[in-house]
C-alpha cells in the first residue's frame, strides 16, 4: 500500500489488487455527528443526501443515470466520526467514477426546493427507525449513555434542528468542514495509474486547511423504557468499555464474540439453544474516539424476560469469576481471525479498511499485523477484561415493550 500526501493535505492511499478486475474508491471525510453543535445535529448526514440531489452540471436524475451506467455501486453514509462517498465499479471506470464523485463534493448547488424534498426523506427515515423496536432500543441507549454531549444526539438529526437548515447554511457548513486535511482518499483494487494521476488532479481542489475538532464525549449511566405495541421486549444494555485506538480492541472483540459473537457463543448456546428463552441474542463494541461500550441485545417475551435477563447476568459473572477456557479462545480467535481475512479479499472491505484506519487512526495495519494482534491474546487478558468491563455498578438499559420498566430489568440482570 502506498499513501501520498497532497499539498493540500488529502491522503491518497492505493493498495493495489492487480488479481482482481474491480476496483473500490472511497472519499472519507472527518465530519459526523460528533463534530456538530447542538443546533447543526443532523448536517453531516443532510449533506450526504444532498450532495446526490443535483450540481451545477447534472441534475440529481442526471445523476442517478450516470451512477447506473457505470454498472458498478455509488453510495454514502454517516457515522458519529465521519461521512464516506464510495464507489466499486470496474477498473476501466475508475477514472469517471472519481469525475463524478468529485462533481458532486464540489458542484452540488444545495438547492432550496431540493432541501425542503430531502428534509421530508429524512424525516420519514427518522419514522423508519422509530417503527423498528430493536433499532430503537439500541439507538435510545446509545443517545442516553453519551447524553449532552455531541454523541448523544442522533445521526439523522432531529426534526426540530433540521427544520432550521437551508440550503446556503448546509453549503457554508460543507465548505468549512469537507477540507484537505479531514480528507483521506482510499482505493482498492486494479488502479489504472493514469486513473490515479486525474485523482490527485481532482482532490488537490480541496482547500488547504482543518476542519473543527469533534467533541468530547464520556460515558454516564442512563435507563430508557419506551412504551409500544410489540410482541416482544426489546432490551439493550450495556457497559462502558474502549475507545477506538485501544490497544485491547483486540481482546474485547474476542470477548464479544466469546460471549454473544456466533452460534457458539456462551449467550446463545445458554439463552436460546439451552433454555429456548428468545431468538435474538447478540454482543456489539462501539468504539468513538474517547469513549466506548460493550453492549448486548436480546428480544424476549414478556412471559419469559426476567429469566433471560437473570440468566445474562449470571453468564457475565461466570465470565469474571471463570474466564474462558483454552479451546474456547481458541475456537474464537480462529473464528475472528478467518472472517477478518476472508473479508479482506473484497476491493470493497479492503477500501473501508484502510479509509477508517488512516483517517480515525493515522494507521492502517496488515492483515498479518491485526492477525498476529489477536494471536498475543491471552485467557488471563479475557478475564481482566471481563472484570473491568462488567461493573454491574456501571451498567445501562434501554427497554422498548409493550409495558414494562428499565429498572426492573436491570435489576433482573444485578440478581
């Protein structure tokens, strides 16, 4: 892999897969919701939807037209760190791909009737996401534990922030944030070097200078319980845990998946193979960058949710108290491992690979590096992970049932 720096500080970075005849192209930017104030809570995300609404040389069906005769795939999405505009398509069409993309960061006109028909799509994705409990449940715990702080507020915004955004205030907000250094361009994949060259031409445009440094977020306690018509009980809890450069990631991805990562897992084998109590039972980490969680989501019935709950909560113990065994690590690291390597046989996983890493973390490891991380991974660093991260004293729920209360459930999971 190569990485070029450009005098206005954009990073190129190339990893050439020459065996492969598809090639993945990726314009991350440091811009999500963390680094938006109160009143700007949604910008990142509107101007990833606008910036496919049309420019001055296209119109956003113009658009959507030439995206479809490339034959490959253009989209965008918004996290809490950062906004991504990517592409796969075919090497031969690299070149026209970047044009476009590149069209599209610089020539979007941010049309006031454009806005106002965006603003209404996105207030319908809020309804999606509001319609869909598990989702709910996840989104109210994540937006409680980080609340009053830039991470505590929704990706997609909110209604009443996104009503104040026109057009000029979403273009001023774009211009002063998508800057060179907050830029790292990533491709993956049979990269043509003329290709390459009208790339460095292209992205040199960007001005030369930082974008605003996010927010600082913590973790609090918080318990959420909302109230709805479900058939089940949509319960997420958790406990803080890392950030994103931590050097244990290695460790608590393995004590995820131990956990609630696979079919193996102790939560599933117990809740749902051994006890029938559910069907859904997952672990997640959530790192930002000074701050993480360790969380759990299952869906219960009502009749049966303070035994599945209970029953979480002694398997957390045991974890503290026993740790795992040898063959236990042993199957998850080659679990982990072999999805990791797997997956970086795709231009696409490899692309998002290193556009994260050099932009969150100045770093893009081998995969020969990451796999030899999780090898050092010892029983004994699962165990002080598990004693550190499962402080039931720190722990957070968010319940989405028909009728119920947080506080109860999480004094099922205490004991």
């Amino acid at each position: 892999m190569t990485v070029k720096t450009l005098p206005n500080g954009v990073r190129l970075a190339v990893l050439q897969m020459p065996a492969v005849r598809s090639v993945s192209f990726g314009i991350w930017i440091r811009s999500g919701t963390g680094h938006e104030p109160p009143e700007a809570n949604g910008a990142s995300h509107f101007i990833e939807h606008m910036l496919f609404k049309g420019t001055k040389n296209y119109s956003a069906a113009e658009l959507a037209d030439r995206m479809d005769l490339l034959g490959g795939e253009i989209n965008a999405f918004t996290t809490k760190e950062c906004t991504c505009y990517y592409g796969r398509v075919l090497d031969v069409k690299l070149a026209e791909t970047a044009r476009l993309l590149a069209d599209m960061l610089f020539e979007s006109t941010f049309d006031e009737d454009s806005v106002k028909l965006e603003r209404g799509v996105i207030v319908e994705e809020i309804g999606m996401y509001e319609d869909s409990p598990d989702d709910l449940a996840v989104e109210k715990l994540l937006l409680g534990v980080y609340r009053d702080t830039p991470l505590g507020r929704p990706i997609l915004g909110k209604k009443e922030t996104l009503a104040n955004m026109t057009g000029a205030f979403l273009k001023d907000y774009c211009h002063s944030h998508y800057v060179g250094e907050n830029t790292v361009i990533a491709v993956a994949g049979n990269c043509k070097e003329e290709a390459l060259a009208e790339m460095e031409a292209l992205f040199s445009r960007l001005p030369a200078q930082k974008g605003p440094n996010p927010g600082v977020a913590s973790y609090q306690t918080t318990l959420s319980t909302v109230e709805k018509p479900t058939e089940q009980s949509h319960i997420a809890l958790c406990f803080p845990s890392i950030a994103i450069g931590d050097p244990r990631r290695y460790g608590v991805q393995l004590l995820s998946n131990l956990l609630g990562g696979s079919m193996s897992s102790r939560l599933f084998q117990r809740i749902r193979e051994q006890l029938g109590l559910c069907y859904s039972v997952y672990t997640f980490q959530s790192s930002h960058m000074d701050t993480g969680i360790f969380g759990i989501y299952l869906g219960t019935g009502r009749e049966t949710e303070q035994q599945a709950m209970t029953e979480v909560g002694n398997e957390l113990r045991r974890m503290v108290k026993d740790g795992v065994t040898d063959n236990e690590l042993y199957r998850s690291k080659e679990q982990v491992k072999t999805g990791m390597l797997m997956a970086l046989e795709s231009t696409s996983s490899r692309m998002n690979h290193i556009g994260k890493g050099l932009l969150l973390q100045n770093r893009v490891l081998s995969p020969e590096e990451i796999a030899a991380s999780y090898e050092r991974v010892t029983k004994e660093d699962i165990q002080t992970l598990a004693e550190t991260i499962f402080d039931m004293d720190k722990a957070s729920l968010s319940l989405v049932t028909q009728k119920g209360n947080a506080q109860a459930h999480l004094d099922w999971l205490k004991g």
